[in-house]
C-alpha cells in the first residue's frame, strides 16, 4: 500500500514494514498483529494512521493499533470491548469506509475508531476471496459458501444500509387498519379437508410429506395443465387441485378430476408455496406483505391482512417485494392461522410472527421477533453468541412454519402456540431430544439449490461451522429431503461416507427408525475418534471421505438405518410417502462423483458430466419410481419427459399429483389415456465398483506404553518404524523411557531411526534419542533433529530450555534418517551423526552412570525405530 511517501508493507513473514517511495530506504519495521486466514494480511490506512489488529483466530484478543506510517511509532490503540463467539478472521481481507474498519472475524465487525467501539453482525458474511464491498454509502454482501450460521445468516446478495428502521405508527397497527375485507367475507361454508386429501404444504402441520391414502403403483396419465411461470407444489382438497404460479404472483384452482381451471387469483407478489385449505377457505401469504383467504368455490377474497407493520417495497429476486415478505404456505392448527411476516430477525425490524382466526381474519396475536433478547432486551449476539456452541446462532431467518402439536417450529427454533420463543440459548448439536424431533432444514423448506453444506433433518438441532455443518447430518436422520411416519423417516440422503467437508457426492436412498439415542450418539463419537488415529491428517474426519468410505456404514451415522437403495439411478427433487409406497421423482443420475473424482480427464467421464449438468435442468427427462416402503425395493419404475420442480408432489384420493419444471400440473392414477413409459431397462443403480485401497488407512492402532518405564505428555504406538510418538497436545514435551537392565558406566553407542509423519495432525516433526541417569525431561540428553527448521541439536537440560549445539541440514522430511550418538561417560564426550552431519559436546553435568534411554519430542507427532544400543 503507499500513502504519501511511504510504502507499507504487511508481508507473510508476521512483520510489517514502512519504506521510502522515493528510494526504497526501509523507514521502519514492527511485529505485524496476526490477520488473515487464506487471505491477505491486514494493514490499512484511516486518518492519516496504519492500523492492524490481532483478529486472526479465537485465541487473539482483537486489539486494534495505529501506527504513524512514517515512523512505525504506535499512535493510538484499543482493546476489543465486546465479548462475544469468534472463530478464525474469514477467507478475505479486511476493508475500511469513513471512520469504520470493517473486519471479517467472523462476520461483519463495523469497529468505530472514533468512539473505539466493536458492533459485531455474525448474520451477515461476504464470499470467500473478496468479501463485502462498502460502497454507495452501503455494504454490499455477495453470497458465501460458508456452513457456520446458516439459519440466521444472510444469503444471496444483499444491500445493506444504514439509518432508523421503518417504525410504524400505532394506527398503522391497528388490527382494523391492516384487515380488509372481500366480497365473500362471512358467507363461505365449506366442507373441512378429509383424511385422503392433502390440504396443505407437505400435507400436514408437521410438513410430514406423508397421506394414509394410498395410490396404485400402475400409474397412467389422467390429465395434464400447462399453466405460465414457474410452479409451487400442489395442495389438493375437496375435489380441487390448487398451485400457485409463483412469478406471475398468481393461484390456480383446478378440477382434480378433470384437470380443467376452474379460477385464478392474482396477488399483490410472488406465492412462493402452496396454500392451505380450510372448512371452504384458501388462505396463503404473499411476498407482498399480506395474507389472503379466498373462497375455495370460486375464488373470490374472504378476507386480506396485512402482515407487514407497513406497505413497503424492495426489489427482491428481480421483483418489487414488500420489506416483510409472507411465505406462500401458512399454518393452521386448532383453528389459529399462524405466519411469519418479515425476511431475517436482524434487518428492518424483524420478523413478526402472527396468529390470525383464518375464518374472520382477526388479528389473535402478533410477536415481534427481532435482534434483541426477548427476556433481557439485550443485544442477541451479546446475551447468546457469548457462549454460543460453535459456529452457529439463534435462528434468525424466517421460513414455513410446522407444528408438532404441542410447538410451532421455525426451522430449530421452538416457539409457543402464542408466540413465544423458547429456548433460544444453543445447545451442543449432540443434545438431541427425540420428544422435539420434526423435519426442518438449516437453509429452509424451499431451499432448492442441493447447497452441499445444508439438508434436511429430522432431529432437534444443528450446527455449523468447518467442522461443525455435518454434524447433524450424521446423527439423526437427514437428506436432501424427507417424509416421515408413525414407522420411520424416508429420505434421499448424502451416504454417510460423504457426509464430510468432500469434492465427492454421492446419495442413497434409505428408511430409519425415528428415535436416536443418546447411546447411539456416544458410540458415533468413539468411532469418528477411532477413525481419526487410523489417518496422518489432523481431524480427517471432517474432510477424508476416503478415510471413512473405509469403513464400515454403521460406524458412520447414529442414525439406525431399516433399509437402503445405494446410489440409486435418479436424484430426487421429490418424494411423496402415500401409505405403504414411497414416490421418488427426478432427473437420472449419469455419473458416479468417486470415478469422476480419480478420472477426471476421462472423454467418457466429461461426457457424462456434460450430460448431468443437462438433466438438472430437465433436459433429459426424469424418473418416477415407486419403492416398497417396508423393504425398499422398487415396485415400479418410469421414464418422463420432465422433472418435478423441487418438492413438487403430492398424493390424494388415489392419485399422483406433480408439478413440473416446465409449468405442467400432471395428475397420474390408475385410470387413464395414456400410458407412462417403463424405465426397467434403464439402470437401478450408478455405482463405480472399483474399492478403496485398504492401505490409505494406517495400520490399526497398538498401544505401545507398555514397552517403556516411564511416559509423561505423549503416547506411544506402534509404527512401520516401530514406534509412534504423539505429543498430547501443543507446547508439550513428551518424554518415553526404559530403564536399562544394567546401567552403562562406560561408552556406548546408540542407533535408531528417525522419520517424519505425513500430514503432522498440525503437529511439529521433530524428535530426540534421549538417554540418562533420571527419567525427567531435566535429567535427560537429546540427540536429534527438528525437521521443519532443518537442524540438529544436542540438548543437555530441558528440551525447550537447556543448553544446545545445533547445526544446519539438509534433508527432506519425508526421508527417514539414522540417529548415531556415541557417548563415553569417562571422558564426558558426545558425538552425535545424523546423515552425513556430526556435532560433539562435552557431557555438562558428570554422569555416573547411564539408567535410561528412551526418547523426547516437543509437541510433536513423530516414528521412531527401536533404539540398538551396543557396549564395549
């Protein structure tokens, strides 16, 4: 960076430096404070000073310091003064607007260097290289592939800006204001919706994907509609099908038996989900603020309310939508109308969660859900992220609500039946109460983009974070979508192998039983560490999926798995449980992402690729097949010419009903024109079949403790070398020593071999023969060699402390080398050769006698051979 005269200079070597433009003469250099991670180091110029901060992981104190660019003197500095959850600076640099250095710690950090004051936003995250853009007297958000806070941090592309949110007036909230009422308010009188209809999103209050009503499994087209713009999901009751168009802002009703439109009605925004029948009513929200209730007989409007505090715009999605959006699919139980008006609980306001009476459109109850405590009124990230379980946070979006019949749920978030939020402090992903398990995903029920970081659930809670996003997903049930039954959870899931930070993907289909137990969850956790020891890399567990494709399926997962169909031929965007059969939908599955993975240059794999990225679009058709729900297997498969839009079918009065990503409603029953064709020629299954090399695992693990006297800060196990020395943690000197049958008096000669740990679990490579008249690291003499730093070193005293000879080599560290220290305690000499390298000492100490030898490291992960010792 230059400024005026000086150039400044942040390098990677933790120093940062300020050099004469003019000639390049170095100005001065200072410790630079630690930034960064994948990134550029910080260093940035506001009022006329150079400011770093030592943000770069948890352990950093986030102090700020300004150094006067032509000196390097310290100008001013402050400490961080807020406490909350912080994990390592982001993958993109810090930026600076007016008086604001705006950090990348975990979220968004506006830090005012005029009032010294931090204001963390953890729910708002830039795209991983470049970040947020201050611009236009804006923050501009680009999307973010991260998997820490995904239910409450922001997505897509977002412009942020300052000033006072909208405060409505309380005429503007008044109940009367906000309901209007339509000509066919007070004079519906349907019939109630009937066990073998499926009256809402995903049928039922608990959004369960599941009708008793069964469907034949011999299906044929009864009817077909193209309506215009892209299709919600269908909700069908009283005889009428009814889809909402969601960019044309309209709902279609249409004849079940016939398929012929009956009436449309178009709102004021998108309906970006199915509505809800109720006793005659159609009641679905709008992302234009409001509710609606039509008359399901003719489509006339019952009643309007408004759920937005006010009537105000954004343009959102390419569209003009209200600040506070209403989701299509509005809940209702026990005779409550329950919704969300509102985007995220951080911006403009929050969300308001609303209870209206869905005959009359009374207002029942509003809550407003906001960026403050509802018991303490304090900040949210200062009363929970404080001592927040890893990277994750209140639920903040909003979403289609369920209802297990005791709560109404808004993704984890458990919330009262009159609108209170409850337990909004974040406990361990491994707390799961099976008495609070329903289906929900991180990223929200109309999440169709397949986001490798998010899945549905059906559990109690998630997490997120590098090494926290799949954790869910390996402990109760989960998939890219889900139906769930008095008998189990359906899915089509991630294999639990891949359920890792993975470049491979690969599914399957599968039927588990609905309760996990905490036992199950222990026994998960003792198999994930006992599948860590068996790799070189630090917690090859979160990205290896070639370490646990090694083993065993049921050592992967605490869910307990009734049956699966491995890697089926088709990639379901939808699934509809209807009594004993499981409907699947979706386009083929062409490519096998493990032989993708080893072959990527293959014609015939880039084909394929080309191919699939062709089906995803519904280019190549889809499948419909319908699976045994006791066992899995497939009664029938068939071949369409399109693909259902995501979660877009649904099972009523003996019928199939889906909709299509090419704005088709299709009805399939038993009776019918025309015939679907069979795809049993096409294949079940697209599996690669050649296996793992059983020898990426290392050898299992033996203890080894047992063949020294003394171990103190290390363990100790077995090697192709011989032995494994593992520091138990950093800044830790282990120690591992035999006590000699009979002590040397004399001279002796020591031999072993020394060798470097691919990988090094974040771990040093360094390594000592160790020998002497005590056990203690104090008592003992070490011969060795630090590999990274390239040197050799006699050490008498401490390992970190004592006194050394060292000298420089050369020799790579994936190499293994002899250790020869020869020692002649008369004379008190020491002559160590590593290679082609000797060092000599003189023994420091007199030293009678020789009791113990063994080894030491320095947090360190390192393989020995068995020490030769030989005596005149």
């Amino acid at each position: 960076m230059i400024y005026k005269d000086v150039v400044l200079l942040a390098a990677n070597t933790g120093k940062m430096s300020g050099f004469s433009a003019g000639d390049g003469t170095k100005l001065w250099e200072q410790t630079h404070r630690p930034s960064g991670h994948q990134s550029l180091k910080d260093l940035l110029v506001v009022e006329g000073l150079a400011w770093t901060g030592s943000i770069a992981g948890s352990q950093h104190d986030g102090a700020f310091a300004g150094y006067d660019p032509v000196t390097g003197n310290i100008a001013k500095e402050f400490p961080a003064d807020v406490k909350v959850h912080w994990f390592h600076h982001r993958c993109y640099p810090t930026k600076a607007a007016g008086d604001y250095l705006i950090t990348a710690r975990n979220g968004t950090e506006f830090i005012d260097l005029t009032a010294q004051h931090w204001k963390p936003h953890h729910w708002v995250r830039g795209g991983c290289i470049y970040g947020v853009m201050p611009c236009n007297g804006m923050t501009y958000a680009p999307m973010s592939s991260c998997g820490c806070q995904l239910e409450a941090k922001i997505t897509g592309l977002n412009a942020l800006a300052p000033g006072p949110v909208p405060q409505p007036s309380k005429a503007d909230l008044s109940a009367e204001a906000r309901l209007e009422r339509g000509p066919a308010y007070g004079k519906v009188d349907g019939p109630p919706a009937v066990s073998t209809d499926w009256p809402t999103y995903r049928h039922d209050e608990s959004r369960s994907g599941t009708s008793p009503a069964s469907v034949p499994t011999d299906l044929k087209q009864t009817w077909q509609a193209k309506l215009p713009g892209r299709l919600s999901a269908p909700t069908i009751a009283s005889g009428k099908v009814y889809v909402a168009s969601i960019n044309t802002h309209t709902l279609y009703a249409l004849n079940a038996r016939t398929g012929q439109q009956l009436w449309s009605y178009t709102a004021g925004g998108p309906i970006d989900s199915p509505p809800t029948y109720y006793k005659g009513l159609v009641l679905f929200g709008s992302a234009d603020g409001y509710v609606y209730t039509l008359r399901a007989s003719d489509g006339v409007l019952a009643w309007r309310f408004r759920g937005a505090p006010l009537d105000r715009r954004i343009m959102a999605w390419e569209k003009l939508e209200s600040v506070w959006p209403v989701h299509g699919s509005v809940l209702v139980h026990n005779g409550v109308l329950y919704c969300t008006a509102g985007r995220n609980m951080y911006v403009d306001g929050g969300i308001r969660f609303i209870r209206l009476d869905p005959v009359t459109g009374k207002l029942l109850g509003e809550t407003v859900m906001n960026d403050k405590d509802p018991e303490t009124g304090q900040d949210m990230h200062l009363a929970y992220l404080e001592k927040t379980q890893g990277n994750n946070m209140p639920v903040a979006h909003s979403d289609i609500l369920s209802c297990d019949g005791k709560h109404i749920w808004l993704r984890s978030q458990k919330i009262s039946l009159e609108g209170k939020r409850l337990e909004i402090g974040l406990q361990s992903v491994r707390e799961q109460d099976p008495e609070d398990f329903h289906i929900f995903c991180q990223n929200g029920f109309l999440d169709d983009t397949y986001f490798f970081r998010s899945y549905w659930t059906y559990g109690r809670r998630v997490t997120g974070g590098y090494g926290g996003w799949y954790q869910a997903g390996r402990i109760v049930p989960s998939g890219r979508i889900l139906c769930v039954d008095d008998r189990g959870v359906y899915g089509y899931g991630r294999k639990p192998q891949f359920m890792v930070n993975s470049s491979v993907l690969e599914y399957q289909l599968f039927a588990a039983d609905k309760v996990v137990t905490s036992q199950s969850i222990d026994r998960l956790g003792k198999n994930e560490r006992a599948m860590n020891v068996r790799s070189s890399y630090r917690n090859a567990n979160s990205s290896d999926w070639r370490l646990r494709h090694l083993f065993p399926p049921a050592n992967l997962t605490a869910a307990k798995l009734q049956w699966t169909l491995d890697q089926p031929a088709l990639i379901a965007r939808a699934m509809t449980v209807a009594a004993n059969t499981i409907f699947i939908a979706g386009p083929p599955d062409l490519v096998d992402e493990r032989r993708a993975f080893y072959q990527p240059d293959d014609p015939v794999v880039q084909e394929e690729l080309k191919r699939q990225a062709e089906a995803l679009e519904g280019r190549h058709g889809g499948y419909l097949w319908a699976i045994n729900k006791k066992d899995g297997k497939p009664i029938q498969r068939y071949a369409l010419d399109t693909i259902s839009v995501f979660d877009g079918m649904a099972a009523a009065a003996g019928s199939l009903y889906i909709a299509t990503v090419d704005g088709r409603l299709i009805r399939l029953s038993g009776t019918g024109d025309t015939l679907l064709s069979k795809a049993d020629d096409k294949p079940l299954r697209t599996a690669w079949d050649k296996s793992e090399d059983p020898n990426y695992l290392l050898p299992p693990v033996v203890r080894k403790e047992g063949d020294f006297d003394g171990v103190t800060r290390c363990q100790v196990v077995a090697s192709k070398l011989g032995y494994r020395l593992r520091a138990t943690g950093r800044e830790q000197v282990g120690v591992a020593v035999k006590k000699l049958d009979k002590p040397i008096t004399g001279s002796a000669t020591f031999r072993t071999r020394i060798k470097a740990v691919t990988g090094g679990d974040g771990l040093l490579s360094n390594g000592y023969l160790a020998f002497g008249n005590r056990a203690n690291d104090a008592a003992l003499i070490k011969c060795g060699v630090r590999l990274r730093a390239k040197n050799a070193s006699i050490i008498q005293g401490p390992l970190l402390k004592g006194e050394s000879e060292t000298v420089k080599i050369d020799i790579p560290d994936d190499k293994s080398m002899e250790i020869v220290v020869e020692v002649d305690l008369k004379t008190r000499k020491i002559v160590y050769k590593v290679d082609d390298v000797t060092i000599e000492a003189s023994i420091k100490k007199p030293m009678k006698s020789i009791t113990h030898v063994g080894y030491a490291i320095d947090s360190a992960l390192i393989d020995f051979a068995p020490i030769e010792i030989n005596t005149p």
